[in-house]
C-alpha cells in the first residue's frame, strides 16, 4: 500500500465515527488473512466502516483490499513482524489508553478472530496440544484489548503488570509470527473444511 493510500484511509476511518481506527483494522485484518477459508469482504466490511460501509466509494474499498493484501504478505511473504505495526508503552497502564496502539490492535484482532475461532476450538478432532496451543495463542493476542483480564491474569502470573506486560507483549510477537500456521494446523486436524477450504459444518 502506497503512503498515499495509508493516509487517505487513514483519514477516512478517522473522521467516520462508527468506523475503526487504522492500527484496529491492522489488528482485524490480521485475523481474517489467517482465517482457514476466505472471509468475504460484504461480511467484513461492516465491521470495519459500520453503516458507512453502504455508502463508502471505490477509492475507500480500494484501499481497504491494499490494506488486507499488504497485511497478507506480511503474513506469508515476510514473516510478520508485530513490532512494525505497534508498540508497547511505558509504563504498562499508558496501553490501556483508548488510542493505545497495541490496545487498538488487540482489539481489532478478537473482533476478527471470532468469525472462526469457537468450531475450531470445539472439533472434537483437533487433539489437545493444538487446542491448548491455539486457545493460548488467541488468548495472547487479544489479551490486552481488556485492562480487567489483563489485570487478573498477571495477579495469576506473579508478576507485576509492568514485568507481565513486557513478557506479554514478546509472547504476542512470537505468537503472531506463527498464528496462520497454527490456524492452518488446526483447521487440517478439525477437518471442517475440504481442500478447496469451505466449511462443511
């Protein structure tokens, strides 16, 4: 995605109230590039401009395939990288901020995460390691979209918030490195989609 094109969405998403902020979408589109079958762009498209997406020009939906295709090879191409997209802040509670990078991302990715996570959590062919593996990554990931969960789950830890964020967030870049092939594991083993990748149940 050209510079140009970053911004112009960017200013888009920004002066739309009900739409998601950038680094969100960065997060959203994350989940869905790593989805086991292909998420149409009339199901997310809603999610990301809410009741602009009806009225939204070409120049909008253009950039938003540029924005999910530029994320799709940082996926399979590069490798992705979580920490050239955002951040963590010092101290831990400036990321629970409500323009908090990483607080945005979170977020983003949980919303798009749930168009597949609970069949493949669920299948009773997938075996134990990868369902704990999976759930582990997904709770990771979207862990600090919530103060409160992020909060019960460093008390749980031992640690402080400062010292959990920190691991949190090395734990989230490992996890984000090797989500698509986790995904991709698990879906195999589910057995819920053929290879043509489409849900059978």
């Amino acid at each position: 995605m050209s510079d140009s094109v970053q911004q112009q969405l960017q200013k888009y998403l920004d002066e739309h109230d009900h739409a998601m902020d950038f680094v969100q979408l960065q997060g959203y589109l994350f989940a869905l590039v790593c989805a086991p079958q292909p998420i149409e762009p009339e199901q997310w498209l809603v999610d990301v401009l809410g009741e602009q997406a009806a009225k939204s020009d070409e120049s909008v939906l253009f950039a938003l395939m540029n924005a999910q295709q530029q994320v799709s090879d940082q996926v399979y191409s590069e490798g992705f990288n979580l920490r050239k997209v955002v951040q963590l802040r010092q101290p831990w509670q400036h990321n629970f901020a409500n323009d908090a990078p990483i607080l945005l991302w979170s977020q983003g990715f949980a919303i798009g995460v749930s168009y597949y996570i609970e069949p493949l959590l669920t299948a009773q062919a997938v075996d134990d390691d990868s369902r704990e593996m999976l759930l582990q990554a997904v709770t990771v990931l979207s862990l600090l979209s919530e103060q409160q969960a992020f909060c019960a789950q460093a008390a749980q830890s031992g640690q402080s918030e400062q010292q959990f964020a920190e691991v949190l967030f090395d734990m989230m870049a490992d996890f984000s490195l090797g989500f698509a092939e986790l995904i991709e594991l698990v879906a195999v083993q589910s057995g819920l989609f053929d290879d043509e990748q489409e849900w059978d149940g």
